[in-house]
C-alpha cells in the first residue's frame, strides 16, 4: 500500500520512553507537595484543637490535661471529656504534658512538634493585643 501514513513502532516506543523519563522525574515533586499540605494541614488542626480546649476550659470552668507524646495529642478534662488525635506528619518529642486551668491559661507557653523534620512550637499563651 503505497502512501499509507502511520506511526512506526520505533516511533511510538521513543514517544512512551521519553513520556516515562518526564513522569519519573516530576512524579516525586507532587508527591512531595502533597506531604507538605498534609502536614500543613495537621499543624492547623493541632493548633485549632488547642485552641478551642483552651476555650472549653474557660467555658465550662474546668481543668484540661493535654497530653503529647509520639504521634498522639490527647486530652481529658475534669468534666470527663477526653479525646485522642492522631497524627500521621507531626511528631512529640519530648512527652509532654500540660494543663489549662479555669480560666483558659496553660501552665506552659507552648507544646513542642516536629513537622518534616523542623521543630514548630504550638503557642498556649493567650495573645496580648495593644
């Protein structure tokens, strides 16, 4: 057949190799960038949470204990309330433990994480606006 158009298998193979070599080298980037928002995103739920014990124990007038160790924060309150969080991208280290009394005031300035091997601190003292 004379004037037949078509791609050859050298050519189509060349193409599939070139596409994998571009994948293989871009794929670790995404993937890298996902962690980064998970771990994100677990640093805003960890500072959320704290934030609203510390509420909690202002509101109902209660003592919380947090309680930081691995990769778990939990909790329990005087009242009975407790909790457990776990987290995939954030670690404790050391353990920690702290208190916040009635009136929303944690005994320590902050719990200290390590997120992607960068050590964050969580701040438990209220901010002070002038």
């Amino acid at each position: 057949m004379r004037g037949a158009r078509g791609f050859t298998l050298i050519e189509i193979l060349l193409v599939v190799l070139l596409g994998s070599i571009v994948l293989a080298l871009v794929a670790p980037l995404g993937v890298e960038q996902v962690e980064k928002a998970q771990a994100q995103s677990e640093w805003l739920e960890l500072d959320r949470k704290v934030g609203r014990l510390s509420l909690d124990a202002f509101i109902r007038s209660d003592f919380v204990t947090l309680y930081a160790a691995g990769k778990q924060l939990a909790w329990e309150s005087d009242g009975g309330a407790s909790g457990v969080i776990e987290f995939d991208h954030l670690f404790f280290s050391p353990e920690q433990q702290v208190v916040i009394n009635p009136n929303g005031i944690a005994d320590h300035a902050g719990i200290e994480v390590l997120q992607r091997e960068r050590r964050r601190t969580v701040n438990l003292l209220p901010e002070v606006r002038e």
